[in-house]
C-alpha cells in the first residue's frame, strides 16, 4: 500500500472509536505483506470487523476471513493471510471456559461475568462472547488466557464459581428472535428511532442516549438529534439491537414512516 493511501485511512478513522483498531489492523496488514504469511487480530465487534474489511480492500494480496468461535457469534477474529501464503494456518487461537454457580441462590448476567473477567486484568480485546444461561456462563476468549481465567475466576460479585475448560464445538449457532416493527415518528432523529424501535418514551430515549447506553453501529451517539440512516443499527444495553430497515416517506401529517427490525 502507498504511503498517502495507508495516511488516507488513517485520517479517515482519526478522532474515533476505531483510531485504534485502524492502527493496530495496519500493523497487521503490514506484516501479512512483508513477510506473505499470516496475522490474528484481537476479537472485534462489528465496527472493527467493518474497520478490516476496508483495511484489507485497499491491499492486493490479502485475504480476510472472521471467526467468533461459533455461528454467529458477534465479536470475532480477524485473520488476515497472505494469498501466497502455501501454509495451513493453526486456527483462530479460540477457546472456551464456562463458569458455573448455584442458580437457585444467584442470577448473573452478561455485565457480571465480563465485570469479573476483566476484574483479573484482562484486556477487553481478549475475550469474545460471553453467553450467560440460568447457572453458568460460556467465556469465548484467547486460547493463551484460558488457564489464566481458570486459575483465577473464583467469584462473580458475590457468587462464587467453578470453572473448567468447555469444548467451543459444541455451542450452539446464535438464534435471534426478531420482531417488524413498523412506526410514525416525528422525524429520524437518534431519540426518536430509539424511542420507536424499544418501546420507550423519547425522553427517556434522550437520557439513555446522553448516559451512552446506546450504541450507532457499534459507536458512541453523541448527540440524540444525530439523524438516522436506513440501514443503521441501534443497540442498547441490555436490550438488544434494533436496525433501520426502510425509510417509506411520510404520512399526511407530515411524520416519517419507518421500519424496524428488532432483535432480542
């Protein structure tokens, strides 16, 4: 790659969310054409998984593959490999460990078990998806930290856990239930959009948007009269995702038609 096009992405992503996963996929890119072999990138949410994507365009030799562990999985390993490259590369570096308590004593969630994991100094880029059930978690992460959660996940908050080595074949591919929501809104304003597609009042659409509980795909709002696009996706935590599906113009009263697709 030409020096000005590889200071053209780096401008682009400047001041962003993605600065630093631009950089450190350029790293990687670099290194994939220098040596024709191969790289893994960390896990990546789908912003980042976006950020490969044109990093690896604007490279004539390299081949982008994601994996996540499992079907479907949201955040993913990028490997990037040189099409020269003659070699079989040793997977993605997955693994798996699943933790378990007393379900008839305790109810964790999502936000518990990652609070835990990252309480023992793991950097977030090391682990993948986390997939709570009623009395265990599955932990997707790095291979090379596997026996490191092992050895040291003894609690979540208060609660105390076992934890063992889990076979990543065997979970399940992710099944999303969706729902169409159809709607009028006053406008295509960010707390308008969330309001609709999580049934919640704007207000309180406005005040989850200023304490940045919501997401534009896959990246700090800003703003709640940020203007919304068909084809974005809103998510909000702890309540899952919602994408601009059409855009159908307006009604007689002058609001804005729209269709949404929620995922729970």
């Amino acid at each position: 790659m030409a020096a000005e096009q590889k200071e053209r992405i780096l401008r682009f992503y400047r001041g962003s969310e993605g600065e630093e996963t631009a950089i450190r996929l350029l790293d990687l890119a670099e290194a994939v054409m220098k040596t024709s072999k191969f790289r893994l990138s960390s896990f990546l949410d789908p912003y980042g998984q976006e950020i490969a994507e044109t990093i690896c365009a604007s490279y004539d030799g390299i081949l982008l593959d994601f994996n996540g562990g499992y079907a479907g999985a949201e955040r993913q390993r990028a490997m990037l490999r040189h099409r020269d490259f003659a070699g079989t590369p040793d997977g993605f570096g997955i693994a798996c460990v699943e933790a378990a308590w007393n379900g008839q004593f305790a109810r964790l969630t999502h936000r518990d078990v990652l609070g835990a994991v990252m309480g023992l100094g793991i950097e977030r880029e090391l682990i993948g998806d986390i997939l709570p059930a009623a009395d265990t978690a599955k932990i997707i992460c790095d291979v090379k930290i596997a026996a490191f959660i092992i050895q040291n996940l003894t609690m979540i908050g208060a609660v105390g856990v076992k934890v063992q080595l889990s076979d990543v074949t065997e979970i399940a591919p992710r099944e999303e239930r969706t729902k169409e929501i159809r709607a009028t809104v006053a406008s295509l304003r960010l707390d308008s959009i969330v309001a609709a597609g999580f049934g919640i009042s704007r207000s309180r659409a406005a005040d989850d948007i200023a304490a940045d509980k919501v997401k534009l795909n896959w990246q700090s709002t800003g703003s709640a009269s940020k203007t919304i696009n068909e084809g974005d996706v809103l998510s909000m935590r702890g309540r899952g995702r919602v994408e601009v599906t059409a855009v159908c113009g307006q009604t007689k009263k002058g609001r804005t038609v729209v269709v949404l697709k929620r995922f729970f």
